[in-house]
C-alpha cells in the first residue's frame, strides 16, 4: 500500500489472469505516468547537452547531408521532380520513428529492472513513454520538413492530409515489435544485442535513402515484405505526391497488425512475472 497525502493506493496482487479490457482501465489510471518518464526520458537525453534540444533539428539535418552528398552528388540517384533533401527526409521521418521505438522501446523493462521492482505500475506504460518522445521527435522532423519545402517553394499535395496515416502505422508497427522484444528480451538477453544490428543492416533494405524505382520492377514486390517500405513510400505520397504504394505492402502491414495485437495479448499475460526475471 502506497499513501499519498491523505489517500492510500492499494495493488492486490492475484494469481488470476486479468483480462484486457481491465488491464486498459487500469492503464488509463496511471496515464500521468506517461508524461513522467516521458519527461524524465527527454532531460536525459537533450538538458544536459551542450546543444540541448537543438539536436531535435541537428541530428535529421546531419544525417540528410551526409546522405545528401552520397547519394545526390557522388552517386547521383534520381529523385523524380524534388529536390533530394526533400525526398531524405520524407523517408527518415518514419524510418527514425520506427527504429526509435524498436532500439528504444524495445529494452525498457530491462534497462528499467530497478524501478519495476520498487514500484508497481502496468510496464506497457514505459512504452508509451518512449512512443511520445518519438511523437515529439516527428513532429519538429515534420516542422523542419515544411520549412524547407517552403524555401524550395515546393506546392504541398492535397494528400497532406493522409501523412498521418502512414506516421501512425509506422510508429504502431515499431510499437509492435517493441512490445514482442520487451516480451523476449526477458529470457533472452542475446536479443538486445542483435536487434540494433539487424535495424542498421534494414535501413538499406528500406528506400528511405533511395527510391523505389531503381529497384526492377520484377523484384519491386520483394522490397515490400517490409512493411515500412510501403509505409515510407505513402509518406512521400502524401507530402510530396510521390507514386501511391504498391498493393503489395499491404500483407505485410496487415501481419504487422496481427504482431501488435498478439505481443500486446503476450505482454500483459506475463507482466505479473517480469520482475522475477529482471
């Protein structure tokens, strides 16, 4: 039993297997734990920089530039009608929201074992914590991305409206393999070693850097198994009026669908035991 000020909050524990419904209730009741290690998250990673939160900007521009000169000025890969920076960032707004919540999210019960064992709340919210640094990390991504289709006076698509769209199906499928490897990592501690890797060598298989075009056309359907291909390539639909993506993505999203849902069932059924292997 935790007092606070006058109130006293009690957590019984039982055996029984609580359903989801109640697990959702009880999820809204700790929302403001959310915004807690949300908070605590962004303090640790920009307030005690030299830059601050100026490396929300700095690190996608750094990134965009490199690439920039790979692949525009040394290799010269083409970008349809749009100026290539563009056409980086397009891509890198959902592909650094995907690989944040995967690297990020994906080890939170683990790297925070102290905290579980001291003090009860539902574990999904150290997810959602890390979901909402992602949110803020798009939208200025998103800000910075507008500011530079205005100086190239590039028209915005009516399809601007559909970006959400994408964003939020690639930040629910970083989610749902943030939610199976929080599940995993528990009892297989290799995993958090081999993940990272694993998203460094996807990005090359993803076209975040380079369009899908240059990919034959007889192989194109391979590139879509990875959901955030056809993700990516929506997002560029809708911000810049790029080619829709192929009906081919929509199996893997869909599978990516069905993964949320069972690693969301899986992680609420052995959260009661997380702390006996953390």
């Amino acid at each position: 039993m935790l007092n606070v000020g006058e109130k006293s909050i009690i957590r019984v524990i039982s055996s029984k297997k609580i359903s989801l419904w109640d697990y959702l209730i009880e999820l809204y009741k700790y929302r403001n734990f959310i915004w807690v290690f949300a908070w605590q998250e962004f303090k640790l990673q920009y307030v005690q920089t030299r830059f601050s939160i100026f490396w929300i900007v700095l690190r996608p521009l750094i990134i965009v530039a490199i690439f920039t000169f790979i692949f525009d000025k040394l290799i010269h890969i083409p970008t349809l009608h749009y100026p290539y920076p563009l056409f980086a960032i397009s891509g890198l707004i959902i592909w650094n929201n995907f690989s944040f919540m995967v690297n990020n999210a994906g080890n939170v019960i683990v790297s925070n074992q102290q905290l579980i064992k001291k003090v009860y709340f539902p574990r999904l919210i150290l997810i959602l914590s890390k979901f909402l640094i992602g949110m803020v990390d798009v939208t200025v991504t998103f800000i910075l991305l507008i500011i530079l289709i205005s100086i190239w006076k590039y028209p915005l698509t009516r399809h601007l409206v559909f970006f959400p769209v994408f964003l939020f199906s690639g930040a629910l499928s970083g989610s749902a393999l943030a939610i199976l490897l929080n599940a995993f990592t528990i009892k297989h501690r290799d995993l958090h070693q081999f993940v990272p890797t694993l998203i460094g060598f996807m990005i090359w298989l993803t076209p975040v850097f380079y369009p899908i075009t240059i990919i034959p056309q007889n192989y194109s359907y391979l590139v879509y198994l990875n959901p955030i291909a056809g993700i990516i390539q929506g997002s560029r639909w809708a911000i810049l009026g790029d080619t829709f993506p192929s009906i081919w993505f929509l199996p893997s999203f869909i599978c990516c669908l069905v993964i949320l849902i069972g690693s969301v069932v899986l992680f609420i059924r052995n959260e009661d035991v997380l702390s006996d292997y953390v």
